[in-house]
C-alpha cells in the first residue's frame, strides 16, 4: 500500500506555481544576475537576467543592469535587441531611448542614432545629453546645430559632467568661424549672414 501511495504521488500532476512563488523566481535570477555581474561575469549575469524578464520581473528594472552588462562585454547588437522590442511598447521611456540612440552611435549608425536623438529631444527637450551627444553627431555636418544643442546642454546642465569640454569645443568652433571669415571674401560673407538672417 506504501509502495501504491507513492506511486500515486509521484504520477499526481504538479500544482500550478503561485503568482508569488514565480515572483520570487524573478527575483532570485535578478539578485542572481546582479550578483554575477559585481564579480565581472557578464555572461553568466546576462542569462540570469534574461531568466528574470522571462518570469517577470519589473523591466525597467531588470532592462539597464541587462543593458549595462551587455556594454561592457561589447556586445551592443545584443543590447539593441533586447531594448528596442521594450522601447516599441514604452516610447516614453526618455533614457531608454537615449542609451539606444548612443549604442547606435558606437555602432557607427549615425543616422539612426539622429533618428533617436531627434525624436528623444523632441519629446524631452530638457535631455542635456541627448543635446550633447546630437551635437557630436552633427559636429561636422552641421556646425551651427552643433553650436546650438551645445548652448542648449550648457543651459540646462552649466555645471553638468560635459560641461568643460561643451566650452572648449564651443570655443574651437568660434575660432574656426573666425578663421573662415578672414579667408572668405567679403561678398560671401555678406551673402551667408543675409542667408542666414532671411532663414525662419
């Protein structure tokens, strides 16, 4: 009869977890994956917490210690594919879009990364970095945008971690504007500020 009984038990199906027992799986693989990750083993903190998104776990949470450790073992197509899906659904997460938009960028997608920015700033314009890091984007291309997210970073942030380097490049682009004017003729010059003036 013993022998029945524990047949019995062993063939009886499993109860379904409860909603507080798959709660506290997510988060034993998030403090899993938080733990790997402070001893530097990015692989192992990122399985644990792709585990914790599975059994959901908060993402907002779990999606910037995920990100984070997937930039620091360089792999950014990893982290873009586990942001972008969420940033569909949650548009309005301000610096998830923003650390998109900058892994873009060191992926070399320039456009993309303007694409971000763009969107980023028009719906936060209070984001210095996201002015920051569009000004860098357009260094080159666009200088007086350039000038004008600079100005903008500095506005909001005037003590602000790139604040100093904001100034110096700030500076180097008026000394490169002064010595264009003194190698332009002055035709031109009249004609690109009425240009620039006549612009809305």
């Amino acid at each position: 009869m013993a022998i029945l009984g524990c047949s019995a038990c062993a063939a009886a199906p499993q109860q379904p977890a409860t909603a507080d027992a798959v709660a506290e799986r997510a988060d034993w693989a998030f403090a899993q994956g938080e733990a790997a990750a402070e001893r530097g083993d990015t692989v192992r903190a990122e399985q644990y917490f792709t585990l914790a998104l599975d059994r959901g776990h908060d993402a907002r949470q779990v999606l910037p210690a995920l990100l984070g450790v997937c930039l620091k073992s360089s792999r950014l197509r990893a982290a873009l594919n586990y942001a972008e899906p969420y940033l569909q659904n949650h548009p309005d997460d301000h610096e998830l879009r923003y650390l998109v938009a900058s892994i873009h960028a060191g992926l070399g997608a320039a456009d993309q990364a303007r694409t971000e920015l763009e969107r980023l700033l028009r719906d936060a314009p209070g984001h210095a970095d996201g002015h920051f890091l569009l000004a860098i984007l357009e260094l080159d291309a666009a200088p007086e945008r350039t000038k004008a997210h600079f100005k903008s970073y500095l506005a909001l942030e005037p003590s602000g971690a790139h604040a100093a380097d904001v100034r110096e490049r700030l500076r180097e682009l008026g000394l490169r504007e002064e010595a264009h004017a003194k190698t332009t003729p002055p035709s031109k010059v009249r004609a690109a500020l009425h240009e620039r003036h006549e612009q809305p």
